[in-house]
C-alpha cells in the first residue's frame, strides 16, 4: 500500500468533495480516502500495484476538479 496527499481546488465544499470521495472510492486500487474541507487535502491510502499516483490525479481531472 502506498500513501499520497494532494491538494484539490474544489475540495473546499461539501459538493465537490462527496462528488471527489465517490470518484476516488470507485477507482480499482484506492482503499481509503479523507478530505479535509478547510484546506482542501486529499489524503488517499492505493494499491500502487493496481493504480498509480498519475491515474488518480488524472481521474480527479476528468471531472473537471483541480489538483494543485
């Protein structure tokens, strides 16, 4: 298991960030993830066997959210 923080943009309100933790949550290899709304930290414990860093914060784009 690997462990990863970034930063999202948006994660600093309470629609973004469930629509964040069901993107992330779905994804094959992501285990457990925690947002914290007043900074927008995304905290997200992978499989780095299943998924990488890169996949994830490429999946975050996709639906149009922002990755710092």
């Amino acid at each position: 298991m690997a462990d990863t923080t970034i930063y999202v943009k948006e994660a600093t309100n309470e629609q973004p960030i469930q629509t964040l933790e069901s993107i992330l949550i779905q994804m094959n290899g992501v285990e457990w993830t925690d947002v914290n709304m007043g900074d927008g930290e995304v905290k997200i414990t992978y499989n780095e066997n299943q998924v990488t860093k890169e996949q994830i914060i490429n999946k975050i784009q996709q639906y149009g959210l922002h990755p710092l």
